[in-house]
C-alpha cells in the first residue's frame, strides 16, 4: 500500500556524484515510490557555489547552510556525498539527533571515525548506510553485512582503486612506466589533479579499513592498515612478474590470523598469478574477493567509482533506508562484538619477490642463501641473470629469489641483513606474492 505523504530526502553536495543521485531520484520517481511504499521528496540540496547552474534541480532547493537542513526536523533521509571529515562529521551526527537516517559515501570518515557515526546512529535509532564508501557500485557491504551474517569470513582481497588499477594495467599492457601510465590515466580523467590518494595508497587503506571491520566484526580504523602505495612500482618489475607468470596489482588485504585471535590489514603492490580472478581485472575496475568458511569463495566485480555507479550504490541504501522508515524499524548496526585486535604487519605471513643486484663470483649465492636461512625464511627459487658492469667487465649479477611464506618481520631482517653484504650491491625491489 502506498504512503502519499512523501518522504523527505536532503541531499549534502551536489558534485558527481549528488547530481546523479538528484536526476535518477527525479528520473525514476514512480519507480522508486513504488518500490518503497512512499514518494520520495528532495527537500534541499546544500552546496558550497550556490551560483552554479544545476540541471533538473528546483533553484529553491539549494542552500549553503547545510547544518541548518539537517537541522529543520522534517527531514527522513539525509545523504552525505561531501566526503572528508569535517563538516561532514557533525552534519551526520546532527542529522542523527534531529529524526534522519542517514546514506553516506564518506570512506574517508567512516575509515577515521566510524565508532562515532554507528554510536550517534544507534542512540537515536536511525540507519547509517553506506554501500557507496567501497567500490562504487558493487553490491559488496551489503552482501558482507547481511548475506554473509552467518559465516565466518577469513579473508578479503581486493583491487578497490580503479586509479591505480588502471595505470598497473597500462604498465601491464603497454609496456609503459609509471609516470606515462599516471598521465594517461590523469588525460582520461581517472586520476584527479593531485592524485596522492590513489597513488599512495590512503584511498584503498580507508577501504580496506572499512572491509575488514564488517568482515571480521570488529572495528578497523585507517590508521591500523599498513599502507604502500604503488609510486615505486617500476617496469623491471612487471616483466619480472609476467616471467613468473603474474602480474603486479594494488590489493587491498584483510586477514583474520590462522589462530583467529587478530587481524591484519593492508595495502600494497603484490605480485599474483595470471590465473588468479583478480588478474583478469582491467582499466578502472574494481573487483573483491571474499573467502568464507562455508560460501568458499566469492568474488565481486564492477565499476569502482564514477557518477552514475557510485549513485546507484546510494540510491539503493535510500531505498533501504526509507524501506526501514516505513516499516519503523532500522537495518543492522556497527557488529564489533569480537574485539579482535589489529596485529602490524610484522606479523603478516605470505610470500616474497626479491630482486638483488650482487657480484658475480664463488660463494655469493651461498652468502645470500645463507641470510635467508639465519632469519627463517625458506627459498622456494633463485635466478641469475650475469650481465656486464658499468665499464663493460661484467662480475655483477641480477639474483631473483622468490621465497616461500614467511612472517614479514622475518623477510625485513633478511633484507636488511642482505644490505650489509659486500657483495650484495643493492636490493632493486621487494615485492610479495599473493593470491596462491
Ligand atoms: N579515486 C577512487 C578510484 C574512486 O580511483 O577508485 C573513489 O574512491
């Protein structure tokens, strides 16, 4: 049966995403009532340049005193597509004590402090969704939260910058360094001006913090994710990966320990095998992997960002939202029952790729060799390659030694103590290894 009185929806930004979120809400008005029981009403729309022309949105509607929306008290839904900390911190939590529910697509908030947004949500018995904060519009913490409520997820793996993952595959593909592949992916408007977040890793770390939070109940802040970015990542180091097979992307990685008492989570460049899922990934798009006791294995796939997808994964929690309103009640809550503490990444066991430049001579293998076996590391191959010296005599060497797993305290011992060496002249690249 439907409501006739409308449910009023306040929209926070007005940017890519937010216009989208406006034109599909007015595009598929009938729609979207029926879906949900009620018209849905955009009652105002808060935005920092007032003067700019906005297609399809009643010029009334626009305001820059967002605090004074969230505020008016007649508001159901409010939706947060500003991004950062502040003011969006306190526009949601306001939101919260004067009657709205809330859909964000802040992973940057929800990542540094989502402990305050679920503890204001759950005092004033609103929702707090957020499908878009991770992988545009894949289905992915729905899925996580509800679907998989009654298994145990072990691990997610995931490509979760569409950024990076484009410039990797142009590296990949093309044969292209990383500087050429990151002004590509900044000409086709997939890196942003100052592309520091992608790049380096912060965009992935908040999504990774927010993944294994749900994944592993518990609660996973951006700071406790161990974070490289993907700026060191050279060509030598791709075709080192296609030689054995792999190919090199920007994962995001959440583990629960094989003793189950912490988690680890991360994000770096590794190297996986081509037949791995995740290797098949290409241009901007996002994929995640879920390995849960009983579902084994799942994997998620789909456009990571832009307008329209990241819209979709808004719109859908604005229908879940109103859904709940009207049948008075609200989705599930932060779950962070288990506790369990974020190990560091010491403790992180996999395994590793290790270029070494060294002299040519008896004995350096078995120097080398040596210092893995002092820190525990066990070598799984080696490969050497003899090429000449700067004055064309030759003695030096390119030593390629993939490891089998070990903790990553260990492999850091063993680099430094290789460093040490005489005859080890440099160490030219470290990578790991996943996804075996
Ligand atoms: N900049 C991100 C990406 C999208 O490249 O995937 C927003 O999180």
């Amino acid at each position: 049966m439907m409501r006739t009185r409308p449910l009023k929806v306040a929209l926070l930004g007005c940017g890519v995403v937010g216009s989208e979120v406006a034109r599909i809400m007015a595009t598929h008005a009938d729609d979207l009532a029926a879906r949900i029981g009620a018209p849905l009403e955009l009652a105002g729309v808060a935005v920092r340049r007032p003067s700019k022309v906005r297609e399809g949105i009643d010029p009334a509607l626009i305001t820059t005193d967002a605090t004074a929306l969230v505020k008016r008290g007649d508001i159901d839904v409010v939706i947060e597509v500003i991004g950062g900390i502040e003011p969006a911190r306190t526009l949601i939590t306001t939101a919260f004590e004067h009657g709205a529910s809330v859909v964000s697509a802040n992973k940057a908030l929800l990542a540094e402090d989502g402990a305050t947004l679920f503890a204001a949500a759950e005092k004033h018995g609103r929702d707090l969704y957020y499908e878009a904060a991770v992988a545009g519009a894949i289905p992915l913490l729905r899925p996580l939260r509800e679907s998989l409520a009654g298994d145990k997820v072990n691990r997610v793996l995931g490509i979760v910058n569409g950024t990076t993952n484009f410039i990797l595959d142009r590296m990949d593909s093309s044969g292209a360094g990383y500087s050429e592949a990151l002004d590509e992916a900044t000409a086709l408007g997939y890196a942003e001006a100052d592309p520091t977040a992608d790049v380096e890793g912060f965009d992935a770390a908040a999504k990774a913090a927010i993944l294994a939070g749900i994944a592993f109940h518990t609660r996973v802040r951006l700071d406790d994710v161990h974070r490289e970015g993907l700026t060191e990542v050279t060509s030598a180091d791709i075709a080192s990966a296609r030689r054995m097979g792999c190919t090199v992307k920007l994962l995001a990685i959440c583990e629960r320990a094989a003793d189950g008492r912490s988690v680890t989570a991360r994000v770096h460049p590794a190297m996986i095998p081509l037949s791995h899922p995740l290797a098949s990934v290409r241009e901007a798009y996002n994929a995640v992997f879920v390995e849960a006791e009983a579902a084994g294995r799942l994997m998620f796939y789909g456009p990571g960002a832009g307008g329209p997808p990241t819209a979709s994964a808004v719109l859908g929690d604005l229908v879940a939202v109103c859904r709940n309103k009207i049948g008075g009640s609200t989705g599930p809550g932060e779950s962070a029952y288990t506790r369990l503490p974020v190990s560091s990444m010491g403790e992180v066991v996999t395994r590793y790729h290790i270029s070494l430049d060294v002299a040519d001579k008896p004995g350096v293998l078995a120097q080398v060799a040596t210092v893995f076996a002092e820190h525990d590391v066990s070598i799984d191959t080696v490969r050497q390659q003899g090429r000449l010296d700067s004055e064309g005599l030759g003695g030096e060497a390119s030593l390629v030694v993939v490891t089998h797993r070990a903790p990553d305290a260990a492999l850091s011992g063993t680099v430094e103590a290789l460093r040490k060496l005489d005859t080890v002249r440099g160490v030219a690249s470290i990578m790991r290894v996943e996804g075996e």
